[in-house]
C-alpha cells in the first residue's frame, strides 16, 4: 500500500492528487484537438473542486494558471485565455513564502495580565502627570477599569483593598486611590 507522505508533494491544495494526475493524463494525449478539449474539462473540474476560487472574477484566467503550474509548464494546448511564457520565477515558488517574523519592540511581561498592557501603559503616563484634578480623575477611571478586568478574569467581585493594593505595585507606590468620595459616602 502506498500512503500520501510517500508520494510526491502537492504543488496546488485545493485540487488534489487527482487533479494533478488527470492533467498529467491531458499531456499524454496526442491529438491537439482532443487535448484541448480534455484540458477545458479538467478546467471546470476544478472549478467544482475548488468553488471558492470561482468567487474571483478572473477564476478562468487563474483556472488556467493553476493548470499551467500543475503541468510543470508542459502542456501544449490552446490557452483561451492566457499565452504566456513560464515566467523567469515559477509562480509555484512564490506561493511557498513565509510571512516575516514580526518584531516586538518590547517584550516585558504584563504584571498582572488581566489588566493588560494598556492598563499599564495608562498607570505610567498618570504617575508623570502633575498634581490636580486631571490626575485625580485619571486614577479614579483607571481603578474603575482595573475593577471591571478583575471581575471579568476572575468572574468574582472583590475587596477594593486588592485593586488598590495591585495598583500601588503596577505604580511603583507613586499612585493611591484618593479617598475623598469614599469618605462622604461612608457618613
């Protein structure tokens, strides 16, 4: 028995081995007008195997592309739609490119991920602000986020106690929850 990882690998996915053996078929036939014929059969064929590529609106042209590729270039028949030359680069060695690793410029870790970098990002820039009521207001809505990320991680409500003390930690003690509010609130 002959499994799949003995055999030679696929050029094109979307079609199979068995596509790739009827147009190797298709080059094997000797009347021009037979081939022909032969080859826009295989190209519908395709068309059904692969009906997302019908999607496109130059799925022929890109039908008969494919089946170049899949020909190694070797097949002689009437292009209705394209003449062309095998390009100097194949297209099937354009289609194996790896994407680019993307670089991060920094890789620290969160301290505490379910706040995430943004939090951390905004608890920084509110521990270079100056004193008043812009900063005041900064730290009350970045608490009332951190409130909001812990309950949603843990799905538990929690002491304030817990959230001011992570905030004195993420702040390196430069920022507290002011408790103004909290003290009217209490009486």
């Amino acid at each position: 028995m002959e499994y799949n990882t003995q055999r030679k690998k696929i050029k094109i996915m979307d079609y199979g081995r068995n596509i790739e053996g009827l147009i190797q078929y298709v080059k094997t036939i000797e009347d021009r007008e037979a081939r022909n014929k032969a080859a826009e059969s295989v190209v519908e064929l395709m068309g059904l195997v692969a009906p997302k590529v019908k999607e496109n609106t130059a799925w022929k042209r890109k039908m008969w592309d494919h089946m170049m590729i899949l020909s190694n270039w070797e097949l002689d028949v009437d292009w209705p739609v394209w003449a062309g030359l095998k390009p100097e680069t194949p297209p099937e060695n354009a289609m194996e490119f790896k994407p680019r690793r993307l670089t991060y410029s920094d890789r620290r870790q969160v301290r505490f991920r379910h706040y995430g970098k943004a939090l951390e990002q905004m608890i920084a820039k509110a521990r270079d602000m100056e004193e008043g009521p812009e900063k005041e207001e900064l730290v009350k809505q970045i608490v009332e986020r951190m409130k909001l990320c812990y309950s949603t991680w843990n799905q538990t409500m929690q002491d304030d106690t817990v959230v001011e003390k992570q905030l004195e930690i993420l702040s390196s003690g430069q920022l507290r929850v002011s408790n103004k509010g909290k003290e009217g609130e209490r009486e």
